[in-house]
C-alpha cells in the first residue's frame, strides 16, 4: 500500500529506534491521546522498542471508552423503540451499556445495522422511508465532519426519516483539562494526526506556550510513531516546548477549513460529560437549533435512568493516564475482552483491550 | 480513534469520487475537501475524504530518517 | 427526555460475583458472535453441545469425526452454510455448502466419498437462485469427484429464513494408518498455508450493503482434497491438517496450540495476504488473521518435510501459493504469537465475536 508500506519498513524502524536510544535523558513520560496510537503502539510492540528512553502512556482518546454511560443506554433505549433502525459505527456494539449493548439488543429483535459510513445511515433512510433511522454519532474531530455531512445530505434531500444522536467530542478541551491536572507527569503529547488534519496545529499551542509541554502532531504507522518520540525528546533534551509536525504529509498548521466549516454549519460547541475525567465545559458538540429536526435527542423522548459504574472498574484512571491497564485489578481476571467490564476493555483501541490483545510475547525462545 | 488510508482518486463525478489503493476500491464523498483532483492521494474516513497526501512531504520524512541512518554510519550518539 | 443524572454515588457489583457486564445476559441468549467461530462461539460448543453429547470422538473436536467401522476408518462431518449475501464475489452458497464440507474430511486427511445436502427455504425465494446454488454446489462436488447421494428440502415461512439455508455432511475414508489430529502438532514442526488469507471473509463483508467495497479478488473458496491427497500421496508424515474458516488462522492455530499444548510462531513478514484483501483490512480496521478463509488449509509437519511438502502442495490444486508463515517453538503451551514485522512478538488471539468493521 502506497504511504503506507514505506512508514513500516523495519529498517527505518530500527534506525528512529535506535536514533531514540542513543538521545541521553532521564526516562520520560509521553502520553497519546488517541485510540488510533494506543493501537498501533500495541500492534508493533513499539512500547519496548524504547522503553528505556520514554515510557508510552493512553490518555482518553478512546471515543468508545469516553462516551458516558448514560449516551449508551439513550441509544440502547432508542434502538429498542418500533419502527427504528439504529445505525452504527461498529466500534459500539459490544459496549456494554448499564444492562445490556447493541449486540444484545440486536439478537433480542431490535434492528441495528453495522455501517461504515454514516452516508450509508443516510442511505437506508432513504431505503427505508417507513421506519426512523438514528445514527449514534462518535468520535473527535476527524469523525464530526462526516456525521455533519450526513445531516446536510439528509436536509438536502429533504428526509424526515434520519436523525443523529450527536455524542462527539473535542480533544483540545480534553487536553486543557489533562494539563490542569494537578496530579500528571506528562513530558510531553503525542498529538492525534487526523484529529489535527481537521484541526491544524494551532489549537494546541497554549501547552506549550502556557504549560511548557512539547508537543508534536504524529501520524500512526511505526515510522510516524517514533519520529515524534524523537522529536518530542530532542524538544525535552534542548529545553524547548513548542507544537511540532511529524505529520507533515497529511497535517498543515491550519487543518482542514472546509471541514471544519461543515461541521459549524450543523453543530454547535457544547458541555460534554467524558467518561472518567468528569463534565468538561465546551468540549462537545451539539446539533444546533438550525439542523434541531435532525437532531436525535430532539425528535425522541427518551427518559434514561441514572447510569452506574461497575465497582472496582477503573477505566477513569486509566483514560486519565493515572493508571496503566495492568494495574487495575480487574484487568486480565474479570475483566477480559471476552467478559468486559469497563468501556476500555471493550473498545478494540481502548487502552486495557490494546493491552490485553496486543501483549508482549515474553521471550520464550526459540526452537 | 480515526482509522483513515490513504487511496488515490481515479474518478471525480461532484461530491463523489472512486478511490483506490492496491486493488480495493470504493466510492466516497469528497464534500470535506476544496479540491481533488485525478491521481491526489486522499486520506479515507468513514467513507470521506479529510485531507490530502502531500507527495513532497512523504517524501521528505522518509529522506530524513534515510539521513539519520547515514549520520549513524558516520558518527555517534546526539543531544 | 431525561439527561444523564450524574455519576453514580452508589456503586453496583457487576452482574454475578466474578462476571463482567454482559457476562450473565450473554449466557441468556444466542447471540451472532456465538457463530463467529471465536471464544464465545468455542464455550458454547463445550458447554452445550460436547457436554450434551458427550463421547471421546467429539470430545476430540476435530474437523471430521473418525470412526472405526469393521475394521475401517471412516470420517463424517457436517456442516450449515447460512451466508449472507448468497451469491458473493468468487461463489454461493451452494459452492460454499459443497467446498466447506469437503475440506473438514480433507482435514482429517479423507478423502471424501458421498455428501448429502438438505436445503432450508425461505417462502418467496426465486426458484433460479435456488437452481443457480444447486448447480454451484454440483459443479463443486464434481471437482471434488464426490456425489451428492441423498438430501432433503423443508420450506419455512417468509422470515424465518434468510433466503436459503443449507446443510451438507460428508462422509469419508480417513488414513488408515496415521492419525492427523489437531492434538498431534509438536516442537519442531512448521506452519504452512496454500495462499493468500482472508479472502473469503473480506469478500463477503465487502459486498454488504453499507460496506461496499469492491476489491480485485474474490472468495477463496474452494476444494482441498486433493491438495490434501498431494501431500500424503508425497509421503509426508503430516501432523495437523485445519481449515481456517470462521475466526481464521487466528482460531484455527490457537485451537492447535491448545488441544497440542504446544506454542506456535507465526512471522508477520511470512503471512501471504493478497494487496486488495490487506487494503480492506486496513480500511476497517480488521486483523487479516481473524478473517474467515475457505479455500486454504493449515498444514504442521516436522521442519525436515517441509520442502517436499511445499513442493507437493505447489502442483496440487490451489497449492501454488504455497508458503511456510510460522513454526512451533518453545514456549508456553498454548499460545499463539506474531513476530511483527519490525521486530518485537505480540500475542495473537482468537477473535471474541464476529469481526465488527471500525472506525477507531
């Protein structure tokens, strides 16, 4: 694959490893904030690769792990209404809401349809003109844009069968809470690629203008990876702290302004809650007045119960970056891939499931 | 939390465009973008395009850790 | 409607002492990812099935069941094909139905000698994709030179089928005198595969609709038989036999792993994985190694083989992709690893449920 190949060449690897190793400092703490990273890190064993130099840390970038339980259980509610069609991302079937997920309302008779393009939600409304479908809208910055298009296809063509159910989030806002932290040891962020091929640069300056936190915009293949590692030290190691591209093929300091103009045009900055750091002031979006009917929480009336969080799980910690998975004591017994307990174990990318799926292979030698 | 490929447009008809990268192909919507053209390699998410690739700068990130790997021939370690 | 009331002041326990959330309601009802081919698809079948009919050929839970009859081993296997879409790139269900069973006999090393199929339709299914399957299916078990010899049709009402189900069994002769088992792999065999993986799986979730993704290569699917006939016919003294199907290599090998209590390597750099097929993975997030094949088999055979079992497999039918991916090593008895492509290993699981397209 084109762009892709040439960024996993094992020798351009070995050589950033390498490069890393040899950039004398104290072992320092850099944390991801994106499920993309946490992935990829964990795919390519590239933890161990520099442990000596930098210890790798998952922050809530995890849209999965940090949409609140009780947005799950709304569209749990919302599936099982007659005459819906619940539209989804894949990555929210198995979350486990307070009693139940799609996946288990699916097989108790509700109709919800797997897409991967929230133009293909806008699709079966079309099919489907008799029944309402709601798309259960996720992600950061780098999934808005397209749930904000749906919308405007759906007005465009004047469909009263679709809906959103807008539960998107902002990772600036996240960040500015993170730093205010009195109790994070971060050296520095490695900032999510695509989030920032919507966004720019610039909208994490203030970490390091403010903070002193370096901070440099990484893409996700292995080459991507260590190249900011680098970067960030190299930062750390000459006293500088200031907001870098490694991603340069794909991220310019001023991101996408069509996109994000999209997403204006339909959405609105809003209080979001996130799962395990709290109520974070502007830092959601919201289907604003003009786009009102194709807002979900509009059109349906839904009474939820208070949601609950399962006692002894973690998951707030560790999408703080407070706690790494293996110290949870749930994580590995009760709380596995195959009977999760909290959202980061269920999340393909959430921190736990990474960790848990993607562990390193202990040395056992070779016949 | 934003799985995106790069694939290389091959057909522009509107908002639409087929895409393609390594014998897979699709159709997505190009609305997010000021302008695409033929041959642009495109970051796919969610059945959008949200960026271009820029040949150059591949190009140049793949030249620099070529050159870390010369430096390392030459010379050691680094602040 | 009601906002979200706040973080909870009292804490619950999850449900049941030592379960995760879903764990008890997972239990209550059947849900798509139990047929995934995956761990949840894994305790059903022991908890419900091998427990229910309990004997030592099941308790094997091999590909093929092998019974001694008269002196005689014989295999028997039986299988349900229920995809969807029904006509896919590269095949149908009728294809599939014929190819599947045929391949879980060559698994156990049998060649196969008669199949039955009995056929599920759904009310208001068009009588020519009916015909188009069954000549699909005729056509499969021609090349696999075994007949259909019996069969049976019910007719369901419109919804309680989707299109058409099928159900094929197959009975074989199994070798006489060597025993291919799933629990016979061991330190210093090879893993060898006949092609490129995930083809099958990715073309079926490709032609979904909310998916459609067009890839240049189709279904795998296809009969091994004589595949499998190459490699004993070439003398090979092969040790476990697989077919990746549902859950793919990822299942197929920790199943091996686990009844040979054995751990095995696989190399990322080894894995054959056709261009478009890898493009699909990466684009939904999928790992290639969970996807379900149809048209390869998993061979384990000690390491002094392997040449010739390579060279046997390259002129057998749809062998001429044949590569060695991995090894049985020392280790922890179990467990299946990857040597990743830039360097360190990392555990390789077997899927929990069905592989979900992603966007994260």
């Amino acid at each position: 694959m084109k762009y892709v190949d040439e960024f996993r060449d094992p020798r351009a690897v070995r050589e950033l490893a390498q490069a890393i190793n040899r950039i004398a400092l104290p072992r320092v703490r850099l944390m991801e904030v994106c499920g993309t990273h946490t992935m990829s890190i964990a795919r390519y064993g590239l933890r161990e690769l520099i442990a000596e130099r930098a210890e790798l840390i998952s922050g809530p970038g995890c849209p999965v792990c940090v949409t609140p339980q009780g947005d799950i259980d709304w569209f749990l509610a919302a599936a099982r209404l007659p005459g819906v069609i619940a539209a989804t991302f894949g990555d929210m079937m198995r979350v486990p809401g307070s009693d139940s997920s799609l996946e288990q309302e699916r097989a108790r008779g509700a109709e919800v349809r797997v897409v991967y393009s929230p133009a293909d939600a806008v699709e079966l409304a079309r099919r489907n003109p008799e029944r309402q479908v709601i798309f259960f809208g996720i992600g950061f910055e780098t999934t808005a844009p397209a749930v904000a298009m749906s919308v405007l296809e759906a007005k465009g063509d004047s469909l009263a069968n679709y809906s959103a159910f807008c539960a998107h989030k902002l990772i600036p806002p996240a960040l500015a809470a993170l730093v205010a932290a009195p109790d994070l040891a971060v050296n520095g962020f490695i900032l999510p690629g695509h989030v920032s091929a919507i966004i720019g640069s610039r909208p994490y300056e203030f970490l390091a203008r403010e903070h002193g936190v370096p901070c440099v915009v990484a893409g996700f293949e292995p080459v991507d990876v260590l190249q900011a590692v680098r970067m960030l030290l190299l930062q750390i190691a000459q006293g500088r702290a200031a907001v870098e591209i490694a991603y340069n093929r794909a991220v310019a300091p001023e991101g996408n302004p069509k996109a994000r103009a999209v997403v204006s045009q339909v959405f609105e900055v809003a209080d979001a809650r996130w799962r395990g750091l709290g109520d974070i002031p502007a830092s959601g979006l919201a289907v604003n007045a003009q786009h009102a009917s194709f807002d979900a929480r509009r059109r349906f009336d839904l009474t939820v119960s208070p949601a609950v969080e399962p006692r002894g799980c973690r998951c707030g910690e560790v999408l703080r970056g407070a706690i790494h998975p293996e110290q949870c004591a749930l994580f590995g017994r009760r709380c596995t891939p195959r009977e999760p307990v909290g959202p980061c174990m269920v999340s393909s990318e959430g921190a736990c499931a990474a960790r848990y799926r993607y562990r390193a292979a202990p040395a056992g030698g070779e016949a | 939390m934003c799985l995106a490929i790069p694939m290389r447009v091959i057909a522009i008809d509107g908002p639409r465009a087929v895409v393609e990268q390594a014998g897979a192909r699709r159709t997505i919507n190009i609305g997010l973008m000021d302008e695409v053209k033929e041959d642009d390699y495109v970051l796919v998410h969610a059945g959008y395009a949200i960026a271009r690739v820029d040949e150059e700068e591949a190009r140049r990130t793949l030249d620099l850790i070529e050159q870390l790997a010369q430096a390392t021939d030459s010379a050691g370690g680094e602040t | 409607m009601t906002r979200d009331a706040g973080p909870a002041r009292d804490e619950r326990e999850p449900r049941g002492a030592l379960e995760g959330r879903q764990g008890r309601a997972t239990r209550d009802v059947i849900l798509l990812s139990h047929g995934a081919g995956g761990q949840l698809m894994s305790e059903l079948i022991d908890d419900i099935f091998v427990r229910g009919f309990d004997n030592p050929i099941l308790r094997a839970r091999e590909d093929s069941g092998v019974i001694d009859v008269a002196g005689r081993k014989l295999a028997l296997t039986t299988d349900s094909f229920v995809v969807a879409p029904v006509v896919f790139p590269g095949g149908d269900i009728g294809k599939l139905a014929a190819c599947g069973t045929v391949n879980d006999l060559a698994a156990v090393g049998a060649q196969p000698v008669a199949l039955a199929a009995s056929f599920i339709l759904e009310e208001g299914l068009d009588q020519s994709l009916l015909r188009r399957c069954v000549e699909s299916l005729r056509a499969a078990a021609d090349e696999a030179s075994v007949p259909v010899i019996t069969g049976d049709t019910k007719v369901v009402p419109k919804g309680s089928a989707d299109k058409l189900f099928i159900t094929t069994s197959g009975l074989g002769l199994a070798p006489q005198n060597t025993t291919i088992s799933a629990s016979a792999a061991r330190r210093g065999d090879v893993v060898l595969i006949n092609g490129g993986i995930a083809e099958h799986g990715m073309a079926v979730l490709c032609a979904r609709e909310g998916i459609d993704l067009q890839l240049d290569i189709g279904s795998d699917c296809a009969p091994l038989n004589r595949l499998v006939a190459a490699l004993l016919d070439a003398g090979c003294d092969v040790h476990s036999l697989r077919d990746p199907t549902r859950g793919g290599v990822a299942a197929a090998l920790n199943e091996i792993a686990q009844q040979s209590q054995v751990c095995i390597e696989l190399r990322e750099e080894a894995l054959p994985i056709a261009p478009a097929v890898n493009t699909a993975c990466e684009l939904l997030g999928l790992d290639p190694l969970q996807v379900a094949n149809e048209g390869k088999m998993l061979v384990l055979l000690p390491e002094e083989q392997a040449e010739a079992a390579l060279a046997a497999m390259r002129c057998a039918p749809y062998g001429g992709g044949a590569v060695m991916i991995g090894r049985v090593l020392d280790g922890p008895a179990g467990r299946v690893q990857l040597k990743t492509r830039v360097g360190p290993a990392r555990i390789v699981d077997r899927p929990v449920g069905e592989p979900m397209p992603r966007i994260c």
